[in-house]
C-alpha cells in the first residue's frame, strides 16, 4: 500500500510500502517516528530508504 508521512513543520510526503526498510509485513503505525529521505519522483516529493526510530 501506500500512504502519507506527516512531516514537522512541512508538507505531508508521499510514501510506498516498498519504500520502508524493515523485515517481514512492512507497514507503519499511526503515530510512528520515523526517519527518511525525500526525491523527486513522478507526481512530487517522496518518501525513500524510510527507518522506524526507536
């Protein structure tokens, strides 16, 4: 699936399940701290290499 990281202080980037570095059922919680990257893709800024921060 996909779905949308709320960023501090910014616009909500774009994020694809294939995009979370984790083993096993990739998905995030609501509220989940994370860290990432953002590029360019097709349709604006998106969420890459993206870590759930312990």
């Amino acid at each position: 699936g996909y779905g949308f990281i709320a960023v501090d202080g910014g616009q909500d980037v774009f994020v694809h399940f294939s995009a979370i570095e984790m083993d096993g059922y990739k998905a995030l919680e609501d509220g989940q701290r994370v860290e990432f990257e953002i590029a360019q893709g097709q349709k604006g800024p998106q969420a890459e290499k993206v870590r759930v921060v312990a």
